[in-house]
C-alpha cells in the first residue's frame, strides 16, 4: 500500500492529518510551501490542476478536495475500524455534514473572510458582503449546535470521521478567536473531539 499526503501547515490540509491519524495508516507526507510558490510547479500541478492542498495520492489514485479525501479514507480504511459508517442510511448522515462543512459552512466562511480581513486587498473587500458572510456564518453554526442537541457526536453516541472533519474545520474559527460560547452544544461537542488521542497528538506535533 502506497499512500502520500501534499499538505501545508496552518491550512485545511489540517483536516486530513487529523483524519489519518484518528485511522492510523501509515503514509509518506510531503509538506509543501504556499508563500513559495510550490503548490504551482509543474510537478504538482500535475497531480492537482487546481495547485492546492491537500492532495493525496493512495495506490496511484490521485484525490483532492478535503471532503473527497476524508470520505474516501473513511471508505478505504475507517468501516473495520468504527470510524466511518457502513454503506446505507448512517454513511449518508457522515457524508451530509462532511459535505455540508466544505460547501455550506465554508462558503460563508469564505465570504466573511473574503470582504473583511487583511489577506485579501482591502479595493476588492465589500463590507456588506462580510456581513452577511458573518451572519450566515453564525446561522450554520446555530445548525450544528442544534444538531448535537442530545447527542455526543453528530452521528450519535459514537465519534466518527464526520466529527473529525467538521470540528477541525470549527476548529479554525477557534483560532480566529470567533466567541462560541453561545453555542453550548457545540462547545462541549469540540471539547469532546480534543480530548481524543489522535487529536491531541497531532495538536502536540508528535
């Protein structure tokens, strides 16, 4: 079994690192840097048209996107080991909040990142926008917290790769110093999600 990872630290490739090590498969991972230039070079591109990470490439299969990549090793490697659900109605839960975190939740992140802070030029910002990027930012958090009403995780009573890809995306808010406190649910959900081994190890730099 062949296996490498393409990722950048401080980057939605976070995701994936956290997803390899909750499955603890051995990989080679190649770390590479955006400031550089070295997402862009010809041997890269190559393997991902859109020269960007994460990218990994399992037994010659070449797969990017973050959601792809977590549902695809959920699939490869996670059923055995009571990560990821079986094919049938729970498999399409996991894939739903997998999907909705890239897609829904990160397209209002994105717009509220885009129109207010400094990595984006401010000629091309329209405050407007960042509102309303911030306001369907809280909204998508209010649906998560909402759905782990009653529950330890989003699936149920058992931690799955849905959870490791979700709270890690959170996760960035986090970071962005965003005040979640109002989201009780959420909150305890994401302590939950820290306290695990492979969370902690990777946050460690072991």
């Amino acid at each position: 079994m062949s296996l490498t990872f393409y990722y950048a630290p401080m980057s939605t490739a976070s995701i994936t690192q956290l997803v390899l090590a909750e499955l603890d498969v051995p990989f080679e991972g190649v770390k590479l840097d955006i400031q550089k230039g070295e997402t862009k070079k010809p041997d890269f591109v190559k393997l991902n048209p859109n020269a960007k990470i994460p990218t990994i490439v399992h037994d010659g299969a070449v797969i990017w996107e973050s959601a792809a990549i977590t549902m695809y090793l959920g699939e490869t490697f996670g059923v055995d080991k009571g990560l990821y659900p079986a094919p049938g109605p729970k498999r399409g839960d996991a894939m739903k909040w997998i999907v909705w975190t890239n897609v829904t939740f990160g397209d209002a992140v994105g717009r509220w990142t885009r129109n207010t802070t400094s990595w984006y030029p401010a000629e091309q910002q329209n405050a407007k926008a960042g509102e309303a990027g911030l306001a369907d930012v809280h909204n998508c958090l209010r649906i998560l917290d909402d759905a782990l009403d009653g529950k330890q995780f989003l699936l149920g009573s058992d931690y799955t790769l849905a959870d490791t890809h979700t709270n890690s995306f959170v996760d960035w808010l986090r970071h962005m110093k965003m005040d979640l406190s109002k989201y009780a649910h959420l909150t305890a959900w994401g302590q939950r999600c820290a306290a695990r081994p492979a969370y902690l190890k990777v946050m460690s730099g072991a």
